[in-house]
C-alpha cells in the first residue's frame, strides 16, 4: 500500500465523517471505498466507449444497420412483454 495525502474542504470532510459513521466504518475506509468505486465506473465508461467505437467501426465496414425507427419499435416490444421479431440490418443509405 502507498499514501496518498489529499486535502479536504472542512465542509466535505465532516460530510465524509458523518456518512462514514452511518455507515459503521471510517472516514479513511469511507474515501479509500469512494475512490475505488469511482474509479471502477471510469473503467466500465472506458470499456462501453470502446465496445461502442469498435461496434460503430464494424457497422461502417459492413455498410449494414438497423434503423432506430425498427430497432425502438422492437425494444418498445419486448419491454412490454410483447413477442417480437428481431429487426433485420439493411444497407446504410449513402
């Protein structure tokens, strides 16, 4: 383990102490939790911007996409519990 030594608003660190104490733990655990838990958000938005950039690059090879008008229609379906068919990709108009 390393420290790190970070400075709080007074404001914010008595915020910290008091959440940390409802929660039962320490303020240090409380923050060492936060900043994990930030930091594993910032890599799942990193893993979703990427999965999302190599789809996209796929989708333009492929010339191929389903409109977001079909795509919405079945989405809006399904979540309704509706049976419904699977949109087919099409040709992207250029």
């Amino acid at each position: 383990m390393t420290t790190t030594t970070i400075r709080l608003p007074e404001e914010l660190k008595a915020r910290v102490t008091a959440a940390a104490a409802r929660t039962g733990t320490t303020a240090h655990a409380f923050i060492v939790e936060a900043i994990a838990e930030k930091a594993a958000n910032e890599e799942r938005r990193a893993e979703f911007d990427a999965q999302a950039e190599e789809r996209y690059t796929k989708m333009v090879a492929s010339g191929m996409a389903i409109p977001w008008s079909n795509m919405r229609a079945y989405l809006l379906e399904r979540v309704a519990g509706k049976p419904a068919t699977r949109p087919v990709a099409r040709k992207l108009a250029r």
